[in-house]
C-alpha cells in the first residue's frame, strides 16, 4: 500500500507548483495534495493513514459547502475524487470477498473515462498508473474551475447577447 500512496503523492503534487491562492477550493485542492504528500515523504501508507486524511478532506468540503465558501459543482467533483481515492484503497483486508469489486471497477473505470476520454487498458479495473493520472487531471481542472469562477458570469452575459442585435450609437 506504501507504493500507491507514494504513486498518488507523485502524481499529485504536480498540482502544487500551481500556487496557493486565498480561495476555499484551492485551499481543500492543496491540502488534499498535502496531505498524501506528507504520506509519501514520512512512509506512511496503508489504509487507515490513508483513509483518516480523506475523512479530513471530506469534512472540510462538507463545511465549506455548508457555509456556502464552494458551489456544489466544485463539491460534486471535489467529493467524487475523494471517493474513487477511497475506493482503490480498499484492501482485501476490508472487502475479503470482493464483494465491492465490480462496483469499484465500474467507478473507477467511468472516472477515467470521463476525465481522461480514454479507456483504461486494463478492462475495467485502470491500472495505478491510470487511476493517478485521472485524478491528477482532475485537480488540475478542479483548480481551473476555481481560477475560472469569477469569468463565469462574464461568459455567460456574452453568451447571452450573441443573438441580441447591436445597439448603435
């Protein structure tokens, strides 16, 4: 388990070299970030280390959205990454059976396929390597989604008066 937590913090940290910024989203992005890199950097691994830094990140995004601080498109995507984290470090220690297997597979097949566009090769299932990929993407485009809040409306007035005629002086 050690070696994929060292994987994601690999992948993961790329994200940081893109700055703080005083943003509750960005905040949650970097100290998801953090948090597995500090996993990496002391050798910690395993489940349960894993496991208490996304419970972590799960209640900050559940406050920050609680206290309006995130929209919910951000919560959405932010918390779905957490989850497919969660999923592949379910160990057969906590799922002897695989009785979540196929489910794991699925999720975690559609979140690369939906971030990525690609299939994973691994029919299903996505390979380390894939899994960190996609959601080193992810953050990646979660921290766009923030950069790009204020533009938002600005876009969409443009949008809006496309079709409108021009006014002339």
């Amino acid at each position: 388990m050690g070696k994929k937590t060292m994987v994601f913090a690999f992948i993961l940290s790329i994200a940081l070299a893109l700055g703080a910024a005083e943003r509750v989203g960005i905040t949650l992005l970097d100290s998801f970030v953090d948090q597995f890199r500090q996993l990496a950097v002391s050798g910690a691994g395993g489940y349960e280390p894993v496991n208490k830094s996304l419970q972590d990140s799960m209640a900050k995004a559940r406050k920050a959205l609680a206290e309006n601080q995130i929209d919910r498109h951000f919560y959405q995507r932010f918390t779905r990454m957490l989850e497919i984290t969660k999923l592949v470090i379910i160990t057969k220690d906590y799922d002897p059976e695989r009785i979540l297997g196929p489910l794991m597979n699925r999720e975690i097949f559609r979140f690369i396929l939906e971030v990525t566009g690609m299939e994973p090769a691994q029919a299903g299932k996505g390979g380390i390597g894939e899994i960190a990929g996609a959601l080193s993407e992810e953050i990646l485009n979660l921290y766009m989604v923030v950069d790009c809040q204020g533009k938002k409306e600005e876009m969409r007035k443009k949008f809006e008066n496309w079709g409108s005629p021009k006014k002339e002086s």
